[in-house]
C-alpha cells in the first residue's frame, strides 16, 4: 500500500508517498474484502494532498493516498454480495487489497461495459463530461464548444457529446499527436497551446464566432486565452484547474475578465460531479449506450502494478498521460479491455 509521506512542496514528486507492506486483515461483519484490478489516478488527488482546504477532506500524512478502483471481491461476510462478484468505488486506496463496507461501493455488470471503463467513460471522468455539459453546458445546436485538456479522460467524452448534441467542438491539447486524436474523436479543430506563439488569437481563429461553452479542465493561461473569445451568452465550466498542479499553496493570481463576464453575460460555474448524483445512472447509460453502438470512442493509457501508482498520478500533472490513466494489477490478467 502507498502511504502519504509528505505534502508537496510545489510540484508533486514521487517521495512524497511511501510503498508499505502489510497483512490481509479478514472483513468484519457486514463487511466485504476485494482485491484491486484496476486503480485510478485523477487530477483530484493533487487537491487532497494539500495542507490547503479543499472540498472535501485531504489525506493526512501516514494514511493510506486515496483513490477510486475497479476489484473483485475475495471474500464476504454481507449477504448481498459473494466471492467474484465485481465491484467499483471512490474509496478503495493506493493498495492490493481493500476492506469495504458495500453501502460505499457500486456494482459492476460487465455486460454494461469491460471492467476498466467504470474508472473511465462510464466512470466517474465519463459521467463528469455528461454532467458538465448537459446540466451546466446546455449545449444547442450549433454551438461552438471549446475544451481544454481535451484528449484526457474527462475531454475525449465531452468532446464526443458536444459533436452528438450538433455542436461545433474546439479542442485544446499540448501535443500535435494529442490533437490528432481529438479529431478522430470528431472534434472539428484543434489548438496546440504550448506551440501557439499567442493563444487568445489561435483561439479566436478556431471560434470565429465566438465561444459559447467554455469546458475549461485546466484554469491558467488556456483559461486566460479563452475567457478573451466569449461569445454572446456563453456559458463557462469551471471543472478542473490541473495547470495549478505546482502552486496549490499559493494565490491563483492572473488576469480579470469582467468586463467579458458583463458585455457577454455569461455565466460562469463551478462544477463538482458529485453534485449531480441523481443523474449517474442516466448518464452511463447513455454513454455505455453509445459506445455500445460505435459511437464513442476511448483511449486508456494502462501502466502495470502497485510499484507504478505515483509515477502513474504523476504523468497526469506532466501532460505525459494519453487518455485516461489507469494501474493494472496482475488480477487483472484475461480481462476484457
Ligand atoms: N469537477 C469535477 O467534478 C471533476 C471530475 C473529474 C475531473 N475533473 C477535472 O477535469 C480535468 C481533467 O481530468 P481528467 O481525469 O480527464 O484528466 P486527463 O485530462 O486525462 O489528464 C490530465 C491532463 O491535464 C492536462 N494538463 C496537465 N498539466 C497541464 C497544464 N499545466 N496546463 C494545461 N493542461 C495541463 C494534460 O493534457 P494536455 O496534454 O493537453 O496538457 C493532461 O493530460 C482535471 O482538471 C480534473 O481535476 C473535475
């Protein structure tokens, strides 16, 4: 199991967690033991490991780093559950083994979807894209979308449902070859906003007519860049702020926009997917139904075994991932991917 060793001090490094061993304790009464297939890595977890008040409670040092995964269960003492019966949940932890009590724990029927995509697009980044858009977004046709760290987990699905919805979708990305794939994805253009040489301009020549969702997933320069190109009744999702990685501790200090805000009357929104619980089983359906039919398509980016779990969270912050980022572990042999 990994540990949290210490905060980051900025940048988060690999030394900050500790790899321990321990016993497989036996469940307790009511209670289920699973063994972990597939881990999840999120941009998240950077908030939880800040001495910094987020929304929900960070990891203390000496704990065990938090973190969702797809596994089965090895042995139950709760009647509604047996032996190889498949589970997904938020609160499994950076570790082989997990003790759970199955109120916190969903249970996955791989007919829905092969195991691994309960972390992804019929996960919680999958759900997250449905939410945001549909319930925030409001998309109509013909709308211009713009979306950033959008070849990424949350991004692929979002992009794809703007496109369903009869929307015009941007994509911003790091790379070319991330770009690439944005638009076999079928988003209409791409910018690159590490090479633009000004990236409000790259912006306005992808949105001629503006921006009317902004799904912004990284706050910082992208965010900066966008806010300048909105379109009359624009609607802005504020749903990650990954560009913050290296400076949780410190003020978010940048540009203002409310005069952009005031002229477009736009509306901008915090977006927190556990806010929309009641429309989980709406949006994996929808989302199992169209990848189920061809139309939505998904990258995984798989790394192998517990030892990989920091250098794994820590290609996310890097821009390193290429779709959603999972850890395998060696139970996972033979499964349907
Ligand atoms: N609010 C919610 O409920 C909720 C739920 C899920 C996810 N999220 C947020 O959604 C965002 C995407 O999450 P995800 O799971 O889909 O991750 P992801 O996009 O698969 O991976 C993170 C991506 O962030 C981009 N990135 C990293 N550092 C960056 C920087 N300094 N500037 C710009 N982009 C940077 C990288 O893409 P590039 O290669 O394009 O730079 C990287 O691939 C995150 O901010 C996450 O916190 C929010």
């Amino acid at each position: 199991m990994w540990v949290l060793a210490s905060y980051p001090d900025g940048m988060p490094v690999e030394s900050n967690w500790r790899l321990e061993q321990s016993e497989i304790e036996s469940p307790g009464d009511r209670q289920i033991l699973a063994r972990a297939l597939y881990l999840s890595v999120d941009p998240y977890m950077r908030g939880r490991i800040s001495a910094k008040r987020g929304y929900a409670k960070g990891v203390e040092i000496g704990d065990v780093m938090i973190g969702g995964g797809v596994a089965e269960v090895v042995e139950s003492r709760h009647p509604k559950w047996n032996a190889g019966d498949l589970i997904e949940t938020f609160g499994f932890g950076w570790q082989e083994y997990s003790i759970l009590d199955p109120e916190t724990v969903t249970r996955v029927d791989p007919n829905i979807g092969p195991p691994h995509a309960w972390l992804s697009y019929i996960g919680m980044p999958g759900i997250t894209a449905w939410c945001a858009l549909n319930n925030i977004g409001k998309p109509v046709e013909g709308d211009t979308v713009l979306i950033s760290a959008a070849s990424g987990a949350v991004g692929q699905v979002a992009g794809q449902l703007a496109k369903v919805a009869g929307c015009r979708a941007v994509a911003v990305a790091s790379t070319d070859t991330k770009l690439d794939w944005c638009r076999n994805l079928g988003y209409d253009i791409g910018v690159n906003y590490r090479s633009a040489s000004d990236l409000t301009k790259e912006i306005a020549k992808a949105c001629p007519d503006g921006i009317d969702i902004f799904f912004d997933n990284t706050a910082g320069p992208i965010h900066d860049a966008a806010m300048q190109n909105l379109a009359l009744g624009a609607r802005v999702i504020i749903c990650g702020t990954i560009s913050l990685a290296d400076k949780f501790e410190a003020p978010d200090i940048g540009e203002r926009f409310l005069r952009q805000i005031l002229v477009n009357r736009a509306q901008v929104s915090g977006f927190l997917v556990f806010d929309h619980l009641s429309h989980y089983d709406t949006a994996r359906r929808e989302l199992a139904d169209l990848a189920n039919n061809g139309k939505l398509q998904f990258k995984t980016d798989f790394m192998d075994g517990i030892e990989s779990m920091p250098a794994a969270f820590l290609k996310l912050l890097h821009s390193e991932n290429m779709g959603k980022q999972l850890v395998r572990t060696e139970f996972a042999k033979g499964l349907r991917e």
